[in-house]
C-alpha cells in the first residue's frame, strides 16, 4: 500500500552513519509471480503488529512514494516473515507517523 510521497532526489540522503550500511533488500512477489525489489527502511511496532516501511528499487516505477506492509511471523518451520497489505488506513497512518518521527533527520519528507 502506497503512502505519502518524499522527496524523490532527497530519500536516499542520509546521514553519513544512516542507512548507507542498511542492505536490507525484499523482494515481493505479485500474483503472476513476478518480483520486485523493495529497500527495508524499518520496522514499525504498532499495537501488537510490525509493519514494513520499504522503498521500491525499481526506477521505472521510482515516484518517491513508500510502501507499509503488515509483516506476518512465519510458522514454526519458517523464520522468515511474510508482508501483506492491510485496508486499515489509521494504521498506516499511525505507522507513516512514527517512520517519520524517528526518521526526521535522515529524510526530507514532502507532505
């Protein structure tokens, strides 16, 4: 789910001890099975429920726009966490809130 757009030439101008060690790289699928490359920005705790705050790396589709993902624990056999998209808008209000309260300093947000 697409949320509030930043700065497209400024989303990657951070701080020197930033994100510039992050290498966090999802890749997501859609339903024909095709994958597309996301930056993980962070984790946002949100009443009981972590979301994803990711970047897509894709330059065709590069609008400075950010992407909030609920993230799903695995089961037991799997560690890995799976993101899915959520309609609760408040939620991802809340989440793109906090992201840009604890990210202020690293990113030039246009609202």
């Amino acid at each position: 789910m697409k949320d509030e757009l930043l700065n497209d030439d400024e989303i990657f101008e951070e701080e020197e001890e930033g994100f510039e060690d992050v290498d966090d790289i999802v890749t997501l699928y859609d339903d024909d099975g095709v994958g597309f490359d996301f930056q993980l920005l962070d984790m946002i705790p949100y009443e009981g429920e972590n979301y994803a705050v990711l970047y897509p790396l894709d330059e065709e589709e590069d609008d400075g726009s950010l992407v909030i993902l609920k993230a799903v624990p695995g089961d037991e056999d799997s560690e890995e966490e799976t993101f899915v998209g959520t309609d609760d808008e408040e939620a991802l209000a809340a989440v793109y809130a906090i992201f840009k309260e604890l990210h202020a300093e690293d990113y030039d947000f246009a609202d």
